[in-house]
C-alpha cells in the first residue's frame, strides 16, 4: 500500500511537472498571441493612419485643382467680359467712323457742288467780259 501511495504520489508529481511545465508552454503562447495581437493592431493603426494620410493628401489634390479650375473659369468670365467690353467699344469706334465717313462724303459733295457752282459762275463771268471785250474790239473796229 505504501509503495502505491508512493507510485500514486510519484505519478502526482511527475504530472504536476509536465503540468507546470505545459501550464509554462500556454502562458508562452498566450503571452506570444498577445504579442501578435499587439503587432496586428499596431500595423492596422498604422495601415489606417498612412490610409487617412493618403486620402487627406488626395482630397488636397482635389481640393487645390477644383480651386484652381474655379481660378481659371473666374479668369475666362473676366476675360469674357473684358472681349464683350472691347468687341463694343470697336463696334461704338466702327458707327462713329462710318458717320464721320457720311459726314465728310456729305461736306466733299457740297464742296464739289460749290467749286462746280463757282467754276460756273467764274466761266459765265469769263464768257460775259469775253463778249464784252469782243463788243469793245468790234466797237472799236467798227470806230477805226
């Protein structure tokens, strides 16, 4: 009976032993589970913090190319307005000149119209003092 109880305690110790020694075993893996849960949640930290990251960088991108297609629609529009303003200012520059072309076509017929009336007046004058002067020689002729 005594050589049971000392094969029985024996038997105990021997595994309480390979107890300790797996309960030894299951705190190195729990502790290297932890490990790799600590790492897995670190890199998706760090995974989500490079996403954020790279997402921030692309919404800039975004947002400085939509301000810059909003900078150059707002230079189109100016210079839209500036054409119309020009295209205006050409068109109000063609009538003046179109009326001053009328005008001065308008002064250079009454000139005509004026040297061609005095041309005619100085011609009769001309032919009036030619008969004269032929009266006068005629006159004279005659007198001789």
């Amino acid at each position: 009976l005594e050589m049971s109880l000392l094969t029985l305690q024996s038997n105990v110790k021997e595994k309480q032993s390979e107890l300790e020694i797996r309960d030894a075993q299951i705190s190195k893996l729990v502790d290297a589970a932890r490990a790799m849960d600590e790492e897995r949640r670190r890199l998706k930290d760090s995974e989500e913090r490079e996403r954020q990251a790279a997402r921030k960088t692309f919404d800039d991108a975004i947002m400085a190319e939509k301000e810059r297609f909003l900078e150059e629609g707002r230079r189109l529009m100016d210079l839209r307005v500036r054409l119309e303003r020009e295209r205006e200012d050409v068109q109000l520059l063609r009538d003046e000149a179109e009326r001053d072309v009328e005008r001065r076509r308008a002064d250079l017929e009454e000139d005509e119209k004026a040297g061609e009336d005095k041309r005619t007046e100085i011609e009769s004058e001309m032919d009036r003092k030619q008969k004269t002067l032929e009266a006068d020689r005629k006159k004279e002729g005659d007198a001789a």
